[in-house]
C-alpha cells in the first residue's frame, strides 16, 4: 500500500489548513484483500482463474432525463431554478472495468488516527 501526503495550497482553499493524506490501494492488494475476506467470511480460499486473470468492477451510472415543454424546452423549478428529471423516462446505465495488477484505488482522508 502506498501513502502519498498533500498539503492543500493556501491561496486555493484559504479555509482548510489541516493535513489531508491520500490512500492509494493497488490491484494486487485489492485482489489479495477480497480474497482474504471471502476466505474470512465464508471459510474457503479462492484463486483467481488463470484463463481470466483480472478482477471486474461493475458500476452503475444514472442517466437523467429531464421533463419537457410541448416545444422541447427544459422544465425548471419555479422556485429554485434548476431542471426538473422526469425519474420515470431516466436510465441506469452498467459498466463493468477490469482491475488489474497496475490500475490503484484511491481515496482521500482527512485526519489519520491511530485507533
């Protein structure tokens, strides 16, 4: 596991002072921890098949529709203002990505504490 710290720039967040690390995760490791959590879970080890050797990530992404006037101009909200989705004409869209050996997983966290 790698560990990068950034300090945020004054002149861009003048508000935010303190530390805030970022948590890089690489493949392997992931692949290893899932492992380690099924053979915890449910009390049998895995391999990874040799034939398809990478991990899948399957996403799901929405996909807005927006309701419309009779001359195909976008509804607003009368009182705030921003587009009104019509929920039942929107989509959900799936992906599927392959983690790899090279591809990492990061995060970034606040504070770090020792508990």
């Amino acid at each position: 596991m790698i560990i990068i710290f950034d300090y945020l720039s004054m002149a861009i967040m003048p508000k935010l002072l303190e530390k805030k690390m970022e948590i890089k995760i690489s493949g392997y490791d992931v692949e290893e921890a899932i492992l380690d959590f099924v053979k915890s879970k449910y009390g049998h080890s895995f391999k990874i098949s040799e034939h398809d050797p990478c991990m899948t990530l399957e996403s799901n992404e929405r996909i807005w529709v927006y309701k419309k006037h009779k001359n195909g101009k976008v509804k607003t909200d009368p009182e705030h203002g921003y587009k009104l989705v019509d929920h039942d004409k929107s989509l959900t869209k799936r992906t599927f990505t392959t983690i790899g050996e090279c591809d990492d997983i990061c995060f970034y966290v606040k504070d770090v504490s020792d508990e």
